[in-house]
C-alpha cells in the first residue's frame, strides 16, 4: 500500500502557476516545497530551440511541455543548483 504524501514530506509540487515576462522573454513556473515556492524560469529562445513546433508561444510551450520542464527543475531542485536569486534557471543545454 502507497501513502500518499502531503504538505511538509519534502515532495516537489508544480501548481498552475505560470507567467510570461514579454520584456525579458522569460517563462517563469513555480516548483513548491513545504510551502516554499521555487520560481523555475527559461528563456523563449531556449524553448524554441527544444520545442521547435511549438515556439510561436512561449507560455504554451511550456504548458504542452511541462514534464520535461519539471523533470529538470526537479534534478536542479535536489542537487541544489540554484542561481544567485534563489531560482532555477533551465536552459537549452540541460535538455542533454
């Protein structure tokens, strides 16, 4: 028998929580621990060079596209690659 996992196990969570920034061209979705929100962020142009099909928007890209997005932000998350701001930046090279 499976227990599911709650609030406070130290899972990662993925709400509905996402956002495009047309000035920096950066989709940001949200990663949450025990409450805790982690923005995970990728430029359009690393979008676009993964997911050529579908780059004329990057904030549906990153929706039709989000276990990909998500298994990265994970494997950042637990080996605690973060950048200067506490965020996790993923971009086209971690798709390798």
């Amino acid at each position: 028998m499976h227990k599911r996992k709650r609030a406070g196990d130290g899972s990662i969570r993925f709400p509905d929580l996402q956002c495009w920034n047309p000035e920096t061209k950066v989709v940001t979705f949200v990663a949450e621990i025990d409450g805790e929100r982690i923005d995970c962020r990728i430029k359009s142009s690393d979008l676009s060079k993964k997911f050529p099909k579908s780059s004329d928007d990057p904030l549906k890209s990153t929706i039709s596209n989000k276990k990909a997005l998500e298994s990265i932000a994970i494997f950042k998350i637990e080996k605690k690659l973060f950048g200067t701001n506490g965020s996790v930046e993923i971009c086209y090279d971690d798709f390798k």
